[in-house]
C-alpha cells in the first residue's frame, strides 16, 4: 500500500495526461461496445421482409434505432438507404475509435514515461546525495539496476497494468449488461466457457511463463559463460583447454536450446487449448442460440450481435491475469525503488552551516580524530597535526595504514568519529560541503576521467573557464602538447568508449583539472607505478608547479618527495608515531631513519634462496 | 516504398549472404521439410474455414436445417481442431529447424574464436563478439525460422483468399480488399521509421547508464570537485534528450495503432455498405457476407506481418554478415602441417635476434637476444608498453615473431605442435581468469584428469588450501562471475596452484599484486618460490624478493634490453633501473622493514612476559 502511495506520488506532474486516458478510456470501451450493433442492426435490414410493408410491424427498439440514424418514419424508409447510412455510421464509429485509441496510447504513455523520467532525476540526485560510506558496501551494478530497470517498471504500471485492469473490467460488465439485454438464457450459457477460459489463463501463467522465465535464464547463463569464455580466451588457450571449452559451451548452448523448444512447446499446447475454450463459445452460441432463432424466440440479429460480442467478452477475462501478474512485478520494482530514495545521506551538511568566506589560507587542524569504517576496528586514533598554511606534509608508512583515510578526512568525505578536523579555524562539520570542498583540489593516484571530451574533463575543475584558461591549466600541467597531439585535440573523447589514455597523461589531465580549480589545499596520491623517466620528469615538473602556493598533503612513496616536504609524518598501525623534518627525523633514529638506512640488509637472504633453488635444479636434472 | 528492399535485392552479397544462412537449414531438412508441408495445408484449411460459416448461415440458420446446422457446426468445429493440431506441430518443426541452424551457427563461431590466434582477439572486443553470438546468430535464427515462414504463410494466405474472393463476388472483393496495398506499406513504412528510432532510444539509455555508471564509480571525485549540482544538471539534460525521444516514439506508435485498424476496418465498411446492397438485391447471400468478413479479418494479421519482415529481413542480412565475418576470418598462429610434438622438455629456452611487430604496426620488440638455461629465474623489468608482456606471449607461440626465432630445447616454437609446446608451459598471469565454475574445476583447468589428492596437494603448495576450504562449499564453492568473489590475492593463488598441478618445465609469470595485507603478500610470496623452484621461469617482475632471486635481470625499455644483470650490478650501471628500484622496490623495503620490527617486538613481548608474571 505505502508503495502504491509512492507511486502515486509520481503522478502528479502528469494529472492531465492521466485524465485524458482515463476518460478515452472510457469512451473507448463505449465506442467498442457501440460497434457490433451496426452489424446487428444491418443483419436485421437485410432479414426484414420488406416486399410487404403494410405487413411489416417495426420494433420499438427498431424505431429507436432508425431515428439515432436520422430516420423518423420508419415505414418511408428503403432498406438501401438505411445500409447507406449504416456505412456512414460505422465510418463514423471508426473514426472515433482511432482518435480515442491514440489518445489513450500517447497519453498513458506519456503519463508513464514521464513519471519514469520523473523518478530517474530524483533518484540520481538522491545517489549525489548520498556520502562515500553509502557507495562503500553498495554493488554500482544493483544500483544501475534499480535506477534504469527497476525505474521503467513505473511505466508498465501507469501506461499498461492499471489501464488495462480498468478498461478490461469495465469491458466485461459492460458487455454482460448488453448480452442481458437479448436473452438472459443466452448469456447465461456464455458463461459456460469463461471457467475453461480463466483455467487456461492460470495454466498459462503457471507453466509457460516460467518456462520462458527458464528460457531467460539458461540464456543469461549461456551469456555469462560464453563471455567468461571470451575474456578468458587467453587462458585456454595457454592451458590448451580448447576442446573442453568447446564441449563445455555446447552443452550451455544446447541447453539453452532445449530450454526454448520446450518453452515453445508448452506454449504450442497451450494455444489449441486456448483457441478451443474460445471456440466453444461459438459452438454454444451456434448451437442453443441456432435453436432460439429457430424456435422464433431470438431475431437473427440479436445472436449476429452474441457473436460479434463473444471476443469482447472473453478477451477481457483472458487479459486480466496478465494485467495482475504485471502490477504485481512492477510494484516490486518501484518498492526497490522507493527502498533506494529513502536511504539517508550520513554526511549531512549542518542546517546551520556557514559558507567559508572566500579562499580560504588553507591552515589545517586535526585535534584528537578518531576514526573507524567498522565499529570496533579503529583506523585512526589520537591524530593531532597542525598543518600551517602553504606547507607541504608528507604522510609515510606501509599500505592500508590509514593514509589515505586521513586525507579523506580534510574534504569530509567521512566525517570522524571522535575530535575534529578545522580548516582556517573552522570545524569543518560547521561549514557547507560545497564552501569546503571548493577549498581543495585532489589529485589521485588511479586517476578517473570520465566518458567525455577532454575539455569536458578539464573544466570538471572549474565549469566556468574559458577557453584561455583551460588551454594554461593543460600547459601548466604539461599536458597541452600531448593534447594537442589526439585525434580531436581538446574535443578527443576519451573514457570508456573513447581513446585510451596512458596513465602518465591521465596523471597529467588529473594535474590540470586541480590547476584548473585553483583551491588552496591540494591532497596527492603520488603514483607507484612507473612511466617512462621522460613522462616522469613532466609529471615532476607539473606537480611542483602545481604545489606552489598551496597547503600539500602528499601520500608519499619516494624518498626524493618525502625528504623534500616541510614536515614527514609517519603513520604505524593507527597512530602517528613519528613527524618532523628529514633532518629532525634522521637525528632522531626510529623507524624514519632506519628506512632510510636499509640497502643490502636482505641481500643475504635471497642470496640463500637462489642458492637453495639452483642446488634443486641440479637435483631435477 | 521500397529503395532498401530493392537494394537488398540487387544487392548480391545481401542475397548471398541470406542464401548462405539458408543453407544451414540443410541438415535439418527433414524438420523443415515438414513443417512447410504443414504450413501449405494449414493455409488451405484457413481458407476453406470460413466456407462453413457461409454454410452455416445460408443453409442451416435460413433455411430452419437443423440436422445440416449441428452437421457443419462439428465439421467447422474438427476443422478448428485440426488445424490446431497441426500448428502445434508446424510451429514446433519450424522452431526445431531454426534453432538448430542457431545451434549449430554458435557451435561453429565457438569453434572457430577458440582457434583464432592472440592478435584476432587483440582486435577484438570480447563484448563484440558476443554480440555476434548471441544478438546475431539469434537473428539469424528467427529469418531461418519463424520469418520465412510469416513470409511464405502471408503469401500463400493472400494468395488464396483472393482467389476465393474473386470467385465468390469479383467486384466486392476487389472493394474489400482495397485497404490491403495500404497496409502493407503502412507496416513497412512504421518499422522502417520505427527500428532506427528504438535503437537511438536504447543507444541514449546505454550511454545514460554507462555515464551514471562511470558517475558513481567516479562519486569521490565528483564530490571532490563539489560538482553534484552541475552532474545533476547535466543528467538532467540527457534524461530530457532520452525523454524527447521516448515521446515521439509514443507518438509515432499511438497515431499507428488506430491508423492500423482503421485501415483494416475499411474493408468491413465496403462489406457492410455494398455487401449490404447486394444481400437486401439478392445477389449476394448473407453467409457470403459473413464469410468475406471473416476472410479480411484473416488476412489483415499476416498482410502487416508482410510489411514488417521486409526491413527485418535486410538487418538480418547485415547479422548474417558480421557472423560470417567471424567465421572466415584466418588464424595468423596456424600449425604447420609437419608440426612435431615437443618431447619433455629440458627447459632451456633461447631468443635468436627476435623482433616484434602487432599486425605490421611500428615494431614492439628490436633484436632480442635472452638465453634462459634450464631452471633459471629472468626476471623483466621495465616501464609498460616497454615490451615485457610480448616477450613472455612469445614463448607459448600466442603470437608469431616477425624476425628470429624462440628456441625451446633447440626446437623453433613454429616447428612444434601447439599442444605439446603450451602444455609445457604454465602461465600465471597478473589478472587471473577463473571461469564460472567450482573451485575444483578451476584448479583442474590445466589438467583435467588430476586426482582430488594432487588438486589438494597444489592448493596446498599454493598457500590455498585454508581459504578454499573455508568457503561454504569447499573446493566445490563456485565462483566467478555469479558466484562466491574471490579477493585478488586468492585469485593468485588459485592461479599458482593451477600452475603447479599443470607441473610445466617452462613458467611464465607476472609477479604483480593486488594489494593484499601484508600476511597475504607473504603466503602469495612463498607460494611464487615454491612455484618457480626448478622450473625456468620467466618473471615480469614487480616485487624486489623476485628480482633478488633472478638469475639474470632484463631491463627494457622501447622494446629493447637496455641492461641486464643482478641486482647488485644493475643498481650501479642502468639509470632506468635505479629509478624503478627507487619508485617502485623501495616502499616495499619499508613494508618488508617494519614486519621485521613487528615480528620482533611480538618476540620480545613473549620473551617477557613469563619474565614479568615469574616476578
């Protein structure tokens, strides 16, 4: 129910679309319900013995009939020209039935695509909402899927599962009603098959959806196997498993087949039996309807017109177990929905916050942080750091020691656990994401550029600048030249589905882009992997150039950098154990100096090694 | 109307291309054969149908024949059933045909990208190629099945009915008939306009969701650059663009629909006004009239289907074509026809003067010279694209040299056959494949045969055995893409017991890792030792403990050795090494260091503890 009232909530901006369906609706069911009586009332035309009129004696509802069409005396008429007038009726009815059936197919439609749009915006500004701790745990594939599959599902319910329950209900009282109105009798056997009907339908659902269902599945496995297959094509081949594979897949794929046939198959048997509960319809019209007319107790015309209702009668029925099982798929898609736009951001800016008036002079304070991702698993504790405007701090010590943790720390990414971190004196907690944010440009090791033109990559610093600028940030950064150098220069589209970039000028597109934003406070997550010396001595050239002026926190792994910094901290298991200059460190020993002081200290044990491996070598031979 | 279907006419490669497809329908004649004899006996049965209502109606319910009624009511009831009936087993001959050809189509395109060589699948996306396998061969599939018999059964049906039309009343079935053409064109016309417009649809999702994709991934960054509003905004805009589309599109279809049925109900209204005419003149009996209604509202489902297969039918052409392409497609590693079995390997492994070109692109590899004797470490260093991936591919023959030759044993790797030569040489590669399958499997990938004691005996040398068998299953855990994830430092090592139960003379390795815990590095480390333990190995080196172990140590840098030697030496003659020790092998001197300074404080701990509680 609260999900029906979610989504009802989406049609809101779309109440007029929704009205016109629903009244075309309406009118439709009327118009269609309209249609057989032409033909009824042809059939009783042509029956009437007309060489006789003085004998002729019309039926009230017969008169009633003539003057819809614009025939008052009903004894001047000739039955040509009432057949004349049929044929205008039923283009008019057809016309009708055109103009309402695109209206109710555009604005259902629009109705539903729209609300599914709708839903799509607020999702995406929701997930820009929410803090990085959100996206820690969270699977980027389920949240696609639950923005782009789990959102459509809003359209098969407005435009198809609620419509269609409406208009097929009403379609069937309405047509009963009518049928009453000829013969009770009748209409009463009519009813005969809907049982076999409404069987058939449930058979329907229970064995030939799932085995399509099956059918997808054994095609989504063939998919996921055949590209494991693809990629790994490498593999088998080093490992000569080609042969295997092949059979392996074989199987997979005459699975998939078989899963087909026997989907097809179901459904084959299910048609006849289908087209047969529909066809006893006929047989019980033709036969005790056959006899009714025979027996002078029913006109001719009134079984014509049981016939030509028939389908409008059982159509219905057959749809409605299809329409049910749609609304109840598609309301599980829009609870998944709903689920995702009710999770809460857990960096939330602070009702009161305070924008950072202009640029700030970049003085950073830790006081007592604590800070863990996992209750009971501290990853920082007790960090006191005083990082006085324009100074460089590098941060050393092993892997998965909280470096980068730390860092994180200053953009509030996280928000710690216990002390706090200042910025120019401010609590960071007490100023508004966006003021601090502005304050600090990151320049990370495994660079992310995104799928657009290179321009567009750059300007991600700063949307504003202009052309000019853009083109200084990239020389600033050294990367202009090799730029210029691509396909399309700055318009090249690089990402995904555009040129690859090597990672020394990704690196350099990352400097530019923070050259670009021009913040005070600069983080650096200084690259481990190697690039030639060349692109090695640009990236150098860029990043001092970059540093200049500003508050540098680098993630450090060469010495060359750490002994150049203004203050070394060095980070063990959860503390700061160490920090001063190079000099203050190196006199001071601990375990600064000793890095420094390591050279051939393991030498001897791989020496031992690759003697113990050379004597098993001899011993193999 | 018909520029494309004239042009796929003309076009002889389309036809070609069709004709070839069809021929895949050869070995399931028998099936197809008889599914079109059904298909010709249906269509006269569905023709002769609606005689019976004539019958029906004239002579039964007109002239009071009850007897004659309940006769042809059973007799149009039978026909029904029959009819039923043998749908069921047309369609199930039909679909049994086409999917064999698809079956038989995947077969073959399996086969035959298992024997492609590296380069083809360099050039290649592997997402591509599945395209190909799956959307293509699927289309293929639907042509060799159900479209042609749309095709045929639409032609055969209107072919029929306007014969039995113009035999019953000429002039009222030329009239009824008349909206026929249209529609035809109509259907032809909408899925012409209709194709492109969905695929710019899907295209414009696909981009929205590789975008946001991308967008979420990238969140630290997005949030780094305090740039939500402007993502927002700017998804906003695509959404509408996606929007946009999606409306017309509905609109397109909504002005269709009715259009469609209105055309089709044209026909009823020439029935009803000069039908009318000639049953109140007597020229025409009201079971005629109800028997030509029943015929158009036969005819308009297959006449629409008609239209609508004449631009499916080129797309087809076109998947037909991109399957075929793969499937012509020549293999650049191929066995020599007098290839020799290389006999158990000694290991020692030569480069002569070898260099490297990708498809005649600028050379990778100049003049390289390597003697690997049996058993001996060559560790590669170098920066990337430096040449080192190419020259360990070279070794197992995924790629042909341009110049020189590899020696194995003395033996030229093109002289051997490709089986006995990658069977000897185990691979651990820095991003390990493991394939949809159990843990076991995995493992066993190199040697099928290997018993569950050897499977556990190399998981355990491999430092695996611990983890697999805590996972829910054990070695019968599945994993890979929809089941259990394996952390990167697992997947090494399941990749190194892989290697170990394959027991090659030769190794090939990328010692690179993915960052594991330092406890991790060390099982990995012992793992790799074990590993490489009397075998030649040929190592892309990442971690300073391999390249202590090396025998030799080649530097390359632009596809050419620059250096070689020990560490020791290359430390003081090659600037480039020195600058990888000093980026890359240093900070794992720190690490190294500190688990030192850990172990020994936990002795120290321990050393004093009984000291401190004996006082």
């Amino acid at each position: 129910m609260k999900t029906l009232k979610f989504l009802f909530g989406y049609t809101r901006n779309h109440r007029k679309p929704l009205i016109i369906t629903m009244v075309s609706m309406l009118l439709l069911t009327g118009v269609q319900l309209l249609d057989p009586q032409v033909i009824r009332e042809m059939t009783a035309i042509v029956q009437r013995p007309f060489t006789d009129p003085a004998a002729y004696e019309p039926s009230a509802e017969f008169i009633v009939s003539l003057a819809f069409l614009g025939i008052r005396d009903p004894l001047a008429i000739t039955p040509a020209s009432v057949i004349g007038r049929l044929a205008v009726v039923a283009l008019l009815l057809f016309l009708a039935r055109g103009v309402l059936r695109f209206l109710r197919s555009y604005m259902s439609h629009v109705a539903g695509w729209g609300a599914v749009a709708d839903a799509r915006k607020d999702i995406y500004r929701h997930l820009q909402r929410l803090s990085l701790r959100f996206y820690e745990d969270r699977q980027v594939g389920d949240l696609m899927s639950r923005m782009v599959n789990d959102s459509d599902m809003f359209e098969t319910l407005i435009a198809h599962a609620i419509p269609d329950t409406i208009v097929n209900v009403m379609m069937f009282v309405g047509v009963a009603v009518i049928l009453l109105g000829y013969s009770l009798q009748l209409m009463l056997l009519t009813l005969i098959p809907i049982p076999f009907i409404i069987l058939a339908a449930r058979g329907f659902s229970k064995y030939v959806r799932p085995a399509f269902r099956e059918r997808q599945k054994e095609l989504g496995d063939l998919n996921a196997i055949l590209n494991d297959n693809l990629s790994g094509i490498r593999e088998i081949k080093a490992f000569t498993r080609e042969e295997v594979e092949a059979d392996r897949i074989g199987d997979h794929i005459n699975r998939y087949r078989d899963s087909l046939l026997r989907a097809l198959r179901l459904m084959a048997t299910f048609h006849p039996f289908v087209e047969f509960t529909s066809s006893l319809g006929t047989i019980v019209l033709i036969y005790f309807g056959g006899r009714l007319v025979l027996a002078q107790t029913l006109p001719l015309e009134d079984l014509v017109a049981f016939f030509l209702y028939l389908n409008l009668f059982y159509q219905p029925v057959r749809a409605l177990s299809g329409a049910l099982e749609n609304i109840q798929h598609a309301m599980a898609g829009a609870e998944r929905v709903a689920d995702l736009l009710q999770e809460d951001p857990d960096v939330t800016e602070n009702p009161d916050a305070v924008a950072l008036p202009g640029r700030a002079e970049g003085e950073i304070q830790f006081q007592n942080v604590c800070f863990r991702y996992v209750e009971g698993q501290p990853v920082l504790e007790d960090i006191d750091l005083h990082i006085p405007a324009g100074h460089v701090v590098a941060l050393v010590g092993p892997t998965g020691v909280g470096k980068s943790t730390l860092a994180s720390l200053i953009p509030r990414f996280y928000d710690v656990n216990e002390g706090t971190v200042k910025l120019d004196g401010y609590d960071i907690r007490d100023l508004t994401l966006k003021s601090l944010r502005r304050q600090i440009s990151i320049v990370l090791q495994d660079v992310f550029l995104f799928h657009g033109s290179v321009r567009d990559n750059i300007l991600f610093g700063r949307l504003d600048a202009s052309e000019e600028e853009v083109v200084e940030a990239a020389r600033i950064a050294n990367a202009h030249e090799f730029i210029v150098g691509l396909p399309d220069g700055y318009d090249t589209l690089i990402g995904e589905r555009g040129v690859k970039l090597s990672g020394g000028q990704k690196q350099r597109l990352a400097i530019a882009r923070a050259v670009l934003k021009d913040a005070p406070i600069l983080i650096l997550d200084e690259a481990t992997s190697s690039v030639d010396t060349q692109t090695e001595l640009l990236i150098q050239e860029a990043l001092e150039r970059l540093m200049v002026g500003r508050t540098t926190i680098i993630i450090a792994h060469r010495l060359s950098t750490i002994r150049s910094a203004d203050k070394i901290v060095v980070l063990e298991g959860s503390h700061i154990t160490q920090m001063g200059t190079h000099e203050a460190l190196m006199t001071e020993g601990g375990l600064y100096r000793e890095l420094n002081e390591v050279q051939n200290e393991f030498e001897p044990r791989y020496a031992e090694v690759r003697e113990r491996r050379r004597v098993a070598a001899q011993a193999h031979a | 109307m018909s520029s494309n279907s004239e042009k796929a006419r003309q076009n002889p490669s389309d036809l070609k291309v069709l004709l070839r497809s069809f021929r895949y329908l050869r070995s399931h004649w028998r099936v197809t054969a008889g599914g079109y004899l059904l298909l010709f006996i249906i269509s006269v049965l569905s023709t002769i149908n609606p005689q019976f209502i004539r019958g029906i109606v004239d002579r039964g319910i007109a002239e009071g024949n009850m007897p004659l009624l309940t006769r042809l009511v059973l007799a149009m009831l039978g026909l029904t059933l029959l009819q039923g009936v043998l749908g069921f087993f047309q369609g199930k001959w039909i679909e049994q045909a086409s999917q064999g050809v698809a079956y038989d189509l995947r077969n073959e395109l399996y086969q035959k990208l298992s024997s492609l060589s590296f380069s083809y699948h360099d050039r290649t996306e592997a997402g591509q190629l599945l395209a190909r396998a799956m959307h293509d061969v699927d289309r293929l599939r639907f042509l060799n099945g159900r479209a042609t018999m749309r095709l045929v059964e639409g032609l055969a049906l209107l072919i029929m009915t306007v014969v039995v039309l113009l035999l019953m009343n000429p002039r009222l079935a030329l009239l009824s008939l008349i909206s026929m053409p249209v529609l035809l064109v109509q259907a032809y016309w909408y899925s012409k306009k209709m194709r492109p417009l969905w695929r710019a649809i899907r295209d414009q999702v696909s981009e929205m969701t590789t975008w946001v994709e991308q967008n979420l991934r990238g969140a630290r960054v997005v949030k780094g650059f305090a740039q939500e509003k402007a993502e927002i905004d700017r998804f906003d805009e695509q959404n509408a663009v996606w929007f946009d589309m999606v409306e017309r599109s509905v609109l397109i279809r909504a002005l269709n629909d009715p259009a469609v049925v209105f055309l089709t109900n044209i026909g009823s209204i020439f029935i009803i006004w000069y039908g009318g005419r000639l049953v109140i003149h007597g020229g025409l009996t009201f079971g005629d009239l109800l028997a030509f209604t029943a015929y158009l509202s036969q005819l308009a489902g297959p006449i629409r289907m008609l239209g609508r297969l004449v631009p499916f039918i080129t797309e087809a052409a076109a998947s037909g074509e991109r399957v075929f392409e793969i499937l012509d497609a020549e293999s650049e590693v191929e066995e020599a026809p007098d290839a020799m079995p290389l006999p158990k390997a000694e290991g020692h492994v030569r480069f002569q003067g070898v260099s490297f070109a990708y498809f005649g692109r600028r050379m990778v590899l100049k003049d390289i010279d390597i003697d690997a004797p049996p058993g001996q470490i060559v560790a590669l260093l170098g920066t990337t694209g430096s040449g080192k991936s190419t020259i360990i591919n070279l070794i197992p023959r995924f790629y042909d040299v341009s110049v020189g030759r590899v020696t194995i044993d003395g033996h030229d790797v093109r002289d051997l056959t490709l089986e006995s030569l990658r069977g000897q040489i185990g691979i651990v590669l820095q991003e390990t494949t493991l394939f949809a399958a159990t843990v076991r499997e995995n493992l066993a990938f190199g040697r099928p045969e290997a018993s569950e004691a050897q499977i556990i005996a190399a998981a355990k040398a491999a430092q695996a055995h611990e983890f697999i068998e805590e996972m829910p299953n054990g070695y019968a855990t599945y994993v890979g893409e929809r089941g259990s994830t394996l952390s990167g430092g697992q997947k090494q090592r399941v990749a190194i017991a892989r290697a170990l139960l394959k027991d090659p003379r030769i190794l090939i390795l990328d010692d690179a890792m993915a960052s594991v815990d330092t406890e991790t590095e060390r099982l990995i480390q012992k793992a790799l030792e074990r590993l490489m333990q009397g075998r030649t190995s040929f190592v892309i080196a990442q971690r300073l403990s391999t390249i202590r172990m090396a025998d030799q140590i080649l530097v390359l840098d632009k596809g050419e050795i620059v250096a070689r030697g020990s560490h020791t030496e290359l430390l003081h003659s090659s600037g480039l090494y020195a600058d990888i020790y000093e980026r890359q092998l240093r900070p794992q001197e720190v690490e190294e260091l500190l688990e030192q300074r850990e172990a020994s404080l936990a002795r120290d701990a321990k050393r004093l503890r009984p000291a401190i509680s004996g006082s």
